[in-house]
C-alpha cells in the first residue's frame, strides 16, 4: 500500500478521498486554486499545494504543475477524483512517464472511451447493445445535418469528448438542428477542448441504468449492480439511486455481463461505470463508459457495504480485487440527492454566492453527508455549484424514501439560492415513490415540482416578525444598559402612543409580494395581524439563529438568518427570503427600461451573436454566456432593433448586469 498520495482535485470528492486515506494511514497531500484558499480539503489533508489563480485551466487542469508537486512532496500516486484530469489519457500518461501512480485505468483505456465514436465500435465489436446513430469522424455540419435526417427525429447532438451532460442537446426538428449543433460544438470545445460530437436516436421515455464495474491488474473483473439515474435536469443527474426499482435479477444479470464485457475490451483497470440507456421494454443499449470513480458512488456503497475508494487504492497499488462476483450482493436499498447552489425555478441555473448557515442532518448508519464546504464558503462562478451529496439508506425503498424526505427536511442552508424545496417536492412526490420514473420525469411534472411563487405562509411571516422583534428589544436593552439613564422611557420597544393600541407596523417583500403586518404589544405575547388572520405568538432566541415559538399553542422552532434588512426563514425544510423595508417605499422599485436584457447569472460572455443596429426577432439568440461550466443561450425578450452592446466575448459579468439594449424603434 502508498506512503503517501497527492489528491489532485478539490470539493466534496477530495475531502472523500482524503478520509479513507485517513483510515489507511496514508499520508496526503492537497491541491488548491487561489479561490480554494482555506477550503475544507485543503484542511483534511497533511499539507496543501498552491496550484495557481482560480480558473481551472490555471490551476486544476495544469497536470505539469501537479506532477511538479507530486514529486516536490514525495508522493507515490495521483488520485484524480472526478472530472478535471480524471479522464485524461495525456495526464495518466504523463504519470507513468514520472514514476507516478495514476490512481484510475491504464491510459490506453481512458483513450479508448474518451471518443464516444471510437467508444461505440469497441462495444459493437464486444456484443455490447448500441443505440442507433452516426458515430463516424466526418464533422462536417451539411453531412451531419444530412445525417440527422436519415436517422430521424427526435435524436441527441453528444460531444465526442467529456460527460456530464455538457454540449449535449436535444433536437425535435430538422430547423432547429443546425443551432443545435453549433451551440453543442461551442460548448464542447469550452468544456472539454474538442468540438467532435455524434448523433443518436433520441429514446422515447427512457431510463438511465448504469452498473458500477471494477477490474484489477490481473484480469478480474466485477460489476457492483446498478444505479437508477433517471431523474435529471439540463442533462446531469439530480436523484441516484440503487437497486433500479424495477430491474429484475436477470436483467440486472445481463447488463452487468454486458458491462462486464465492455471492461474486458479495453483492458480495464480500477473504478469505472457503463451507463445504459433503457426503453420501456426493457431493452437495453450503451451509452458510454466513464473511466473514473462516479459522483453517486456512495449508493453503490450504501447497498454493499463497501469502500469503494479503498478499492481503488488496493487495485492501483497491485493488489487483487478484495471479492469475487459471487461473493457480492446487495442489501437494502440507498438513494442520494445532490443539493446544488442552483435556481430550479431559472431553469436550474448556478447560483454563486456565500454560505451564511449550513446545517446538515445528523450522520448515521442510515444518513451520509458528502461535502467540500462549510458555513461561510462561497460558492464560486468558477466550479460545479454543488454543495454536498445526501445520501440514505434502510431495508426497502419505501423506507429509504421516507429517510430522504425527513433529512431534506433538516438540512438547512442560507446565503445563496439552493434546489433544496425542488428536492422536497421531488422525493415527495407520488410518481416518484411508486417508481414511475424516467429521464422526462422532472419536465412532466415541472409545474408541481417548480410551482409558480407564492406567498410566505402565516407561520413563517410570524417567525420572521419575531425575530424583528426579539432582536429590536435585544438592541434596547443594551443601549438601556449602556446609557446614563437605563429607565428612561425612550429605552421602551412596546410602540406606546398616545389614544391608541400599542402597534408597530412591519413590511416585508417576498417572491410574491408586499406583505404588511401590524404587532399588537401584549403582556408577554405579541398579537399579530397576518393576511391569514390574527396570531398570539411569544418567543424567544436560541443562539444566534434558531428561535423556539409559541404561535397561539403550537411551539415550533425555526431557524432565522438576519441580515440587515434581509431575513431568511429556513421552516420545515424549505426556505424563505423576505426582505423588510421602509413602508414609504412600498410599490417603488426599479423600472426595467424596456427591452433591455440582464445575466441571469454570474459568468463570462463567450459570444455576442449581433452587432448594434442588427433587426433582431423574439426567440432569437442574440449572446452566450458561460458560467460553472455550462452554457446558458441569451434570447431577445420582443422583436426589435439592437441598441447597444455592454459587454464583448471574454469578459466577466455579475447577475443582473445589462447584457444589451433592444429597442423596437425602427419596427413597424
């Protein structure tokens, strides 16, 4: 076994990496961005290497600059987690070339899948089901588009190179294909430096089964059973989890064979997965092999009690696989939720920004948090907006489920924008728990799973009214305290005036509205006058956040985050924002000027697709942006004349920046 490993990667996967090291007496050593300064790898591991500036291709993709450090540190071998250098045939090459240990498979297998047409014939050839399509290397876009016809539609443009679902696109229709495919090429060339891509049938109401396989350097090869990825947005998965609800033993027998199969081809070595993509028949078809460890490998470890990274560190260091196929089998059921700083509600776009609170469930037997951050990180524009992996586990999937909405209902985060109430109403929801599901699901149900916004309910304005009131009798009893006259009666916070009930009056916004709420000062309660009715309510605070109530007999307690004049009310499992502001600027806000255009997120422009005084249409892409590696189209809002351009390709934007102008002068 390794003296000591360099873990060449960041987040959740390096902090997976660095316990079970841990666990191993392995000595570790991290990497860091200058954005990554202080993360929590960074401080699980025995020392940290400054890479270089934030973006990826100056710090996390610069394999000379890691190997420097692998060699400058003493390590024997290179885990690269997922995504970065994982699946980088020149990297793993360049590791043997220094005496280094790629911690994955052997290069000439990383090469072999990591062109999806290349990938295709080596499975044809191993008896491995394809689905039908164009594989070929011709990129030309008059012979694709040509192709694309012959195939038939509805079909998917996928990059050669990479996964993930970047630069992947569906297309229903002959027009829209050539848009399709440039914007897949332009994506594809961002993410993973080659614009190659192919085209397949696209399978109608499909589901994504892939089987988790491993092979040792002495010709062994298992598959660890399946996974259910279904249930995906923009592409990447949202719920993972295994066994597949409805495979059978002989269908989970014949794709684990078949996966099997596909790593005896290429002379696989370590952790990969084959993922299949299969119809509502049951019939199966290949649709790619990742040759790297898999972010929702803890449901595989869930169900077989087993450490799969543990593995990967025996196998790359000469050892036989720990059990034979015979010897494995699954034992209940686990599903993993990956929460995301994201906007389900803006088409799941990233959602940067810092993490003022983060509570996690309580870690068990049945619970397992996987994360690379904490309460006060920041999600940045220049990684995957992942906060952390959920995963459950119990005997059946009915429990599991039950598992997984009670620990979605306790984990808490505040400070930027997660997809935490979209989960809640995923795991809730009755398709889902009868295992009714397939790769469309989320687009089938989105109006029940991103319902349109509503307003606070009572009891969560009544929290947040509390917590106003706690903190601005709080703030008067220290200026009491601290004044030459602690019993003056301007010291009171009970809103007295003269002929008149004590009241004060609260104005809150939220995504639904204004919202005014009048408190009555009681002896030892408030009585508040909410859109529901009236409330009797007292509390008090519980450390800095947490607030225990009494609302007229019911005692809850919630968690409420202050920030100036920002409130965020985390209840239940789901969290609010309210803003409180001055009641003379109720109904005043900003006015748009018409047809302007802002950034829905933060990110880069990585191309202006008009020029000032072009005619433009509605629907028409008029700017790309980039941001946490994906790709977001910028539409003209109205048909109209372009006015002005504010930012060129290459240049960094803020989320709500105006883009461009549109105006409709000049159009009849």
């Amino acid at each position: 076994m390794f003296e000591k490993i360099l873990i060449a990667n960041r987040g959740e996967i390096a902090c997976r990496v660095a316990r079970t090291c841990r666990q191993l007496s392995i000595h570790t050593a991290a990497v860091y961005s200058e954005a990554d300064s202080g993360a929590l790898h960074t401080a699980l591991c025995d020392e940290a290497w400054l890479l270089g500036p934030a973006p990826a291709r100056d710090s996390y993709l610069r394999g000379d600059r890691i190997l420097e450090i692998a060699q400058a540190c003493g390590a024997e071998a290179i885990h690269p987690g997922y995504g970065f250098l994982a699946e980088n045939a020149g990297f793993a090459q360049a590791c043997d070339a220094a005496g280094l240990i790629f911690i994955g498979p052997p290069a000439a297998a990383i090469a072999a899948m990591g062109s999806k047409s290349a990938a295709k014939r080596i499975m044809s050839e191993a008896g491995v089901p394809l689905v039908p399509g164009y594989h070929g290397e011709e990129q030309d876009p008059q012979i694709l588009a040509q192709t694309a016809n012959e195939i038939g539609y509805p079909l998917l443009i996928k990059p050669t190179a990479g996964g993930g679902g970047k630069g992947m696109r569906r297309v229903d229709e002959a027009v829209e294909f050539t848009e399709a495919l440039a914007s897949a090429k332009r994506e594809a060339a961002a993410s993973f430096g080659d614009d190659r891509v192919l085209i397949e049938k696209y399978i109608l109401d499909p589901r994504h089964i892939e089987i988790q396989v491993f092979a040792d350097r002495h010709g062994a090869v298992v598959y660890l059973f399946e996974r259910d990825c279904s249930v995906q947005r923009r592409y990447q998965k949202v719920l993972e989890e295994a066994p597949a609800p409805w495979v059978s033993e002989a269908l989970r027998r014949e794709m684990g064979q078949a996966a099997a199969r596909a790593a005896h081809a290429i002379g696989y070595v370590g952790a990969g997965t084959v993922e299949f993509i299969v119809d509502p028949e049951g019939e199966f078809y290949f649709m790619e092999m990742n040759t790297r460890l898999q972010v929702e490998h803890p449901v595989t470890e869930m169900v077989t009690g087993l450490d799969l990274v543990e593995w990967q560190l025996r196998v790359a260091a000469g050892e036989q696989l720990p059990l034979s196929q015979g010897e494995l089998a699954l034992r209940g059921h686990a599903i993993e939720a990956r929460i995301y700083a994201e906007q389900p509600h803006n088409d799941f776009l990233p959602a940067p920004g810092r993490l003022d609170h983060l509570r996690t469930p309580q870690a068990g037997p049945h619970v397992r948090i996987d994360t690379g951050v904490r309460a006060g990180d920041t999600i940045t524009i220049h990684y995957d907006p992942m906060i952390a992996k959920l995963t459950v586990w119990d005997r059946d999937r009915a429990s599991a489920l039950r598992r997984l909405r009670h620990a979605l209902a306790e984990f808490q985060v505040a400070g930027a924008s997660t997809n935490l109430g979209f989960l809640q109403r995923l795991a809730g929801h009755p398709a889902f728990a009868a295992g009714e599901i397939d790769t469309g699901f989320i687009e089938r149900f989105r109006e029940s799973l991103i319902p349109a916004p509503s307003r606070a309910p009572d009891q969560v304005l009544a929290m947040a009214c509390l917590a106003v009131l706690l903190r601005n009798a709080e703030l008067a009893r220290k200026r009491a305290a601290a004044s030459s006259d602690p019993y003056s009666p301007w010291h009171l916070t009970n809103a007295w005036v003269l002929n008149d009930d004590s009241h004060q009056m609260l104005h809150f916004r939220d995504e639904a509205g204004d919202i005014a709420v009048t408190a009555l000062y009681r002896p030892g309660h408030y009585l508040l006058e909410l859109p529901g009715g009236k409330l009797r309510v007292c509390g008090e605070r519980e450390g800095d956040t947490d607030i225990r109530a009494d609302l007229q007999g019911l005692r809850v307690t919630a968690t409420v985050i202050q920030r100036e004049a920002e409130l965020i009310v985390l209840w239940q499992g789901l969290s609010y924002h309210l803003h409180l502001h001055d009641p003379l600027t109720v109904g005043m806000e900003d006015e748009i000027r018409e047809g302007s255009l802002k950034a829905p997120m933060p990110g880069t422009v990585a191309q202006v697709l008009v020029a000032p005084g072009d005619e433009v249409s509605a629907g028409q892409p008029v700017m790309v942006l980039e941001a946490m590696k994906m790709e977001y189209i910028i539409k003209a809002s109205a048909d109209g004349v372009v006015e002005a351009i504010h930012y060129q390709a290459g240049e960094q934007v803020s989320e709500g920046t105006e883009l461009l102008a549109i105006s409709n002068n000049g159009r009849a």
